[in-house]
C-alpha cells in the first residue's frame, strides 16, 4: 500500500512573495522619523535566522519588539498579502482543493495573518500552525505566545514530533528551520523553494531547488495547473539586449542565459531566443535547435534567421521590422504571450491566432504541414481516447496548420504519443 503523503509548505518567502513581518513593519512604522533604520533592522533579523546565523527565537523576539503595531495594521497587512501570493501557487490553487487533508502550513509566522491569506485556497484552519500575537484590551501588539514550540528555535522540528504524521512528508521552504526538518530526518525530502528568494546557504543543502511549485509539483508526479515547468525552459539571450527585455523573460519564469554568440552547447535544448538587432543564427544551428519553439528578434530578422526553415520546424518568429524603439517591450511580450496562451498574434511567418485561456483545461499544439484531412486525423485520435474537447481553434497559410485544442485535464498520456505520429506533423507541445 502506497504511504500517504503530507505537504509541509513554509509561509513568508515560500506561500507568499514577501516576509509578513517586515512587511508589517512598513505598515506600522510609516510615518515613525526613524523607519528607514528600524527597517533594516527588521530585514537584518529576518534573514540572520532565514540563513542560520542568529537563533529563531532571538529574532523574533527583536523583530516583535520593534514593530509598535496594532490589529489596524495587522487588517492592512492582510488585504497586502492576499495580493502577494506567490504566482505559482496562486495557480496551482486546485491542488490544494483536492489535497486539503494533506497541505500543511508550518511557519514562524503568525496565525492572525496566516490564516486569512491560505484559507482561501482551501487549506484548513486546523493545518495552519504558526505563533500567536498578545495584544493589549486596545489592539496593541506587545508579545507573543512564548510556549508554542514555533516560537522557539527547532520549532518545526518540536513541532513535528508532536503530530508524528505517518506517511511521506515533504518539506516546501526557502530558510534554515526548513531545513532543518530534513536534517532531524522528521520529513522525507527537502525542497528550497527560489521563486521569491535564493538563499544560497539553503540550496547547497537541499535534496531539490524548486524555482516555482511547478517544479515541485513536476518532479513528484502531481496535478498542476501547467504541464511543464518554465522554470526548465532554457531561454537563450544572444547580443546586446535592453535589461528591460531580459527582465520581462526572466519574470515570467524562464531560466535565462545572455549570451554574445550562440554557443554550440545551447543548441541541443534551447526552447526560446531572443536576439539583439544585427545578431544572426546560421541555418545549420537552426537544423540541430529541435526543442526551439519562438525567435524574438529587436529589429528585422530578413536575411539574419531563416524564416522558411523556422516555418517547416514550428518556430514562430516575432520581429519587428521597423526597429521601433518600443520593441524592447514589444518583442518579448508577443514571445510570452506565445509560450503561455499559444497566440502568434503579429508573428511573421505564421498564421495570426489571438486565443483566450481557459481555465480548468490543458493546451495542446498541433503544428503541421497544411494538406487535406490533418484535422480529421487529430479529431480521430481525441475520439480514440475519449477525449473532452473544451475548445479548438485552427489558422492556416499555404504551407502550414496551426491547431490548439483545450482539453480536460484528465486523460492517458498516450495520447501525445498519437498525436506526434499523425503524417505531416511538424511539432507538437502541450502548453499549460
């Protein structure tokens, strides 16, 4: 019989993109004389303890002490931490629907806050353990609860013996009491969750780095809202591009390499590239960049990447023949906007598709030489394996067939296997 499983995700920097404390502290101290340096103060605390430098305890208790707030603040900070979960949990809010037993939040953060942000993704109240506020009868906060365990240093790991969940526990975190959950050997696995932060000192300890819960989600086999991470999607940058443009790619998930030419051993795994105006790719690289799926080009591509071969190899190209100064914005949006919705919308060498993304639902891309009966071929094979179509939509030019198909997310993985051996196929992908 198969263990059951247990999630035991982290708070500040993990669930959310910010630590609630200091955040609190910029709340409450606004308009003391001194804020910028009792600020510091704070950061400098939090991140003592986050690397394992200066005991939990002991931060805390100084970090509390500076804040001079009250239940006024604590409201303000929730309404701010709602619109700061991380943005991939934030989509994978399904899973914790269908996991609400198993998710754990475990933090040395506090309830009062806690609570309000992870109870609306269906994580219960009675599996959030954080420390608790003392308050004065007017709302002041002046304490905390000295006897939870969290508030202690090795609190989760105290905190673990006392459930003493049976089962596979994986810990989800960014700092040093996460980890020590692995190193007292109460959870099965350690996760250094990056997306918000990379503490260095955390991740050389780790058994997996998790730029995003889709990573994590991923590499254990679970349900999630997009079926590859972008996390592993190497985006090459070659030339001397805008910091704007680099950051608009990185933001998005990709993980990203700047680079002056386009080395030889990039060319086997590169999905995306984004070149500087008067950068050229030579066509036998294009030949041997099997995993390339869009080229944004900052100026016009004619006569510098080969728009035919792109075309027969499923490369979508965006350019912008003007040089506009505005496409240093313009050029990796339509590339993100691609790899996230599939939209070729102003691409130069392939049909013009604007799409709406659908909830609840997986992409799949269909690119294919443009003769007689594909459609019916790939229809066919949906049918054969009682396939839920939510939505189709298909644009055509004279050499080639661009078809996505919406489909539930549930289905037999065979399926792509169908789908890439139908005759004429030029490449296919499941995009979320």
């Amino acid at each position: 019989m198969q263990k059951k499983a247990y999630y035991i995700i982290d708070f500040d920097s993990t669930f959310t993109q910010v630590e609630a404390l200091d955040e609190l502290a910029r709340i409450s101290l606004k308009k003391h004389p001194e804020k910028e340096s009792i600020f510091q103060k704070i950061e400098d605390y939090t991140n003592q303890a986050m690397e394992g430098k200066l005991s939990f305890s002991e931060s805390l208790a100084q970090r509390v002490k500076l804040l001079e707030a009250n239940e006024d603040h604590l409201k303000q900070l929730i309404k701010h931490l709602k619109k700061k979960v991380s943005i991939s949990f934030s989509r994978n809010a399904e899973f914790f629907k269908k996991h609400a037993d198993e998710v754990l939040i475990v933090s040395g953060g506090f309830k009062e806050f806690i609570t309000p942000v992870v109870s609306q993704y269906h994580i219960k109240k009675e599996n959030i353990y954080a420390n608790t506020f003392v308050t004065t009868g007017d709302g002041k906060i002046i304490d905390y609860d000295h006897a939870n365990p969290l508030s202690e240093e090795g609190g989760k790991v105290k905190l673990l013996q006392h459930l003493k969940l049976e089962g596979e526990l994986f810990g989800i975190g960014d700092g040093y009491s996460d980890f020590q959950l692995r190193e007292s050997g109460m959870i099965n696995k350690f996760f250094a969750f990056t997306e918000n932060i990379a503490r260095q000192t955390i991740i050389e300890k780790a058994d997996h780095i998790t730029p995003s819960f889709d990573e994590f989600l991923y590499v254990n086999n679970l349900p999630r809202a997009i079926s590859y991470p972008k996390n592993r999607i190497l985006c090459l940058v070659i030339g001397e591009v805008d910091a704007h443009s680099i950051a608009l790619l990185k933001n998005d998930g990709l993980s990203i390499r700047h680079k002056s030419s386009f080395e030889e051993k990039y060319v086997k795994d590169v999905g995306v590239i984004l070149l500087a105006d008067g950068e050229k790719i030579e066509k036998e690289q294009l030949k041997d960049a099997i995993k390339l799926k869009t080229i944004g080009y900052l100026g016009n591509s004619k006569n510098k990447v080969d728009a035919a071969l792109c075309t027969k190899m499923g490369i979508v190209i965006f350019d912008d023949v003007k040089a506009n100064p505005r496409n240093i914005d313009f050029i990796p949006k339509r590339m993100i906007d691609f790899m996230n919705t599939g939209a070729t919308y102003l691409s130069s060498n392939y049909p013009n598709l604007q799409l709406p993304k659908i909830d609840k639902s997986h992409r799949l891309i269909h690119i294919h030489k443009n003769v007689p009966g594909i459609m019916a071929q790939i229809n066919t094979v949906f049918a054969k394996h009682n396939i839920n179509i939510v939505g189709q939509f298909l644009m055509t030019n004279t050499e080639i067939g661009y078809a996505i198909t919406d489909i539930n997310t549930e289905y037999d993985k065979q399926l792509f296997k169908a789908l890439k051996k139908i005759e004429h196929t030029i490449k296919f992908r499941v995009l979320y």
